[in-house]
C-alpha cells in the first residue's frame, strides 16, 4: 500500500520552533528516531508523547498523525499503532468520524489479528459511551466473543474486551453477563485495574452475585482480593452477606434486611433473593454431609431453610432441575437421598468442613480394613 506524501521534515522543523524546551526536545527525539528509523523505539515514544499535556487537543492530534505517523504507519507494530491511535479518537469530538478513522485503521493492520480485535473494542467502547448505540456495541461484542474464547491463551485484548463487555451488561441491566465478564476482565486485568475503582467494581460485582440468575458459585466472588476494597466503606456489609449467600445462612439474611433493604435492587428482587439463598442452603445442607448420611428430611430441610413444609418439595425439585444436586425423592417418607452436589469455590469454613467429612471417611476406611483382618484371620485359622 502506497503511503501518502507527506512533508515530515517541514513539519518536525515546525514543532521544534515551540518556545517549550522540554516539549522542543520532544520533537527533536521523534526526529532522530524517525530519521535512524528505529520504529519500535519511535513506537514506544510516540505512545508516551501522544499523552503529553500539550498534545491533548483533537487538532494537534490530527496534525500528528495525517503529517508524521502516517507516513511511517504501515513499518510499526501494528498493535502498537492502535495503542497510538486509541488516545487520537478519544480526542475526535465527532465520533462518527472517529468510527470511521478505526474503520480504515482496522484495514491498515488486518495482518495481526490482537490489533484488529482491538480496534473493534475501542469502536465499542465508543457506540456504547459516546454514542448510546447499544446495538452496535453488542454485535461487535457477540462477534468477538467466540473468536477469543477460541484463541486458547490470554492476550491483552481479552481484558479490553471483557470491561466493554461488562460495562455494557451492566447498562442493560443483564446482572448474569455483568458478573461473568467482570470476573473475567479481573482474572485478565487486575494488576493494571486503578486500585481507586476496586470499591465500585466490587459492589457492583457483589450486587450482580446477588441478582443473577443461575450465580450459586458465590465462593469465587469471596475468594477475589478485589473484595477487600469494601472494608472501611460503607458498603462493607456487602461482604458479610455474600458470605451469607455463600453458606445459605437464611438467618444471617433476615437479620441483615435493614441494612441491605436499603438497596433499592435488592428490595425490588427480595422474593428471588430468597429463593436463591433456599436453593444455597439445601446444597450446603447437602455438602456437609458424608456420602453415607445424605437422606435429608424434609423436615429439617424446612428447619433450615424457614420455609413451609409443603414447599420443601418444590424447593427440592427445583435444585434438581437447575442441577445444583442429584438426588431423588421419596415422597411416602418425606425424604430426599442427594447423591451429588455442584462443585463450587469454598471459603475457610467449608474446607474445614470438608477435611472433617475426609478425616471420618478415613477412619471409617481404617475401621473396614481392621475389621476385614480380623475376619480373615478368623477364617484362616478355622
């Protein structure tokens, strides 16, 4: 592809005259590298200059690139050239024509395909923040996920990729997604997330938890340090009643109603919040016990859970139909003999729990073999 024809001496000379020494050395850095034609130097240069205060102006952005970086564009790294390109756009106040730009950007660097998934995300970002085109911003996102799902290792685009995501389910309110993909971003992004959006990105995390359907792995939320952002704010009960949620501590959840029925979300949706904190403590009635001591009462499971016996049963069936648990139901003597529970992310007490269960199934297992020896040798000597 034939570069335009650009003037970059003139131009370089130009910016040089400024009476700013240190923005005058600036210019005169991106000349030698430009004229040695070091480009990954001169990469890595112009996506620090492009963020220099003096340069924050849609006009000088433009100037920069229609009679310097262009003439150079197709010699960088192309992931690098969108880096560039990413800080020009937020500048173009007319974000159609900001649309448009990535759109021939994306052309210019459709040999490296991390690059082009970049671009679209950046578009996103754009359709869904600047331009309230939520359409738009969902098929690049429903184009793009599958394409990075498929890619097999993580690359810096998977954590762009999955804030666009997540912020745009959070806007149209799809609690389910927002949790998923936010996790997601995390486990891609954290050590570069600014540490002063922890608390937000926490609650809103917690509250998703919370409302989604089919969330029951509460555990994974719990286990996040991002959590930790909540202590000393006045969201920090959000943490106590995850771990409610976690452990299907009703109780705890009854208690706490004056404090998070003051989230207007959570008031609103109170009858499925009780429904999914049900569902939690059948399946950690179910947890706690051994394999051998799993035919529940109905009776106790409506103990537990507070609710009426005549709704035990279709609590149970319910569990059952989400797969939650495996089980089946003896409805003669109001029992229900769980053979499986969903594997989820454990906190400090339920792998305690859990080393108890092991230890007793060990020293049942010590028991059985003694008891096998013993009547061996009984046979023997007979």
């Amino acid at each position: 592809m034939a570069q335009p024809t650009v003037n970059v001496a003139g131009y370089l000379a130009n910016q040089k005259k400024t009476t700013n020494k240190e923005l005058a050395a600036e210019w005169a850095a991106l000349e030698d590298l430009y004229n040695e034609k070091l480009w990954n130097e001169l990469t890595i240069k112009l996506n620090k200059f492009v963020r220099h205060a003096s340069m924050q102006d849609e006009e000088a952005l433009l100037q920069l690139y229609q009679n310097f970086l262009q003439s150079f564009e197709m010699k960088i790294n192309p992931y690098g050239l969108v880096e560039i390109v990413e800080v020009i756009v937020e500048h173009i106040t007319d974000k159609k024509e900001a649309i448009e730009f990535l759109n021939k950007i994306k052309d210019k660097v459709k040999i490296c395909d991390e690059a082009v998934w970049y671009t679209q995300v950046i578009q996103g970002n754009i359709y869904l923040s600047q331009l309230n085109d939520l359409d738009a911003c969902k098929k690049i996102i429903e184009e793009l996920r599958d394409t990075l799902e498929d890619v097999g290792n993580v690359t810096p685009v998977h954590g762009k990729y999955y804030m666009l995501a997540s912020d745009y389910y959070r806007r149209v309110g799809k609690h389910s997604d927002y949790y998923r993909c936010g996790l997601q971003f995390l486990g891609c992004s954290i050590d570069n997330y600014p540490k002063d959006q922890w608390a937000q990105q926490a609650f809103c995390l917690g509250l998703a938890a919370l409302l989604g359907e089919g969330i029951y792995n509460i555990g994974e939320l719990l286990a996040h340090p991002i959590l930790t952002a909540l202590k000393g704010t006045e969201n920090e009960w959000l943490v106590e009643l995850l771990s409610a949620f976690n452990t299907g501590d009703i109780k705890k959840f009854n208690d706490m109603k004056p404090t998070w029925s003051k989230i207007p979300d959570l008031l609103a949706h109170e009858i499925k919040l009780r429904q999914k904190i049900s569902l939690l403590c059948l399946m950690e009635m179910t947890f706690k016990r051994s394999a051998t001591q799993r035919s529940i009462t109905f009776e106790d499971i409506a103990e537990e859970t507070q609710l009426p016996l005549k709704e035990v049963e279709l609590l149970i069936m319910k569990a059952l139909a989400l797969d939650l648990v495996k089980g089946e139901i003896d409805q003669v003597a109001g029992v229900v003999n769980m053979s499986w529970v969903l594997p989820r992310v454990l906190d400090r007490k339920q792998i305690a729990s859990m080393a108890t269960t092991l230890d007793n199934w060990m020293t049942s297992i010590t028991s059985m073999e003694k008891l096998m020896e013993t009547r061996a040798a009984e046979i023997l000597t007979n």
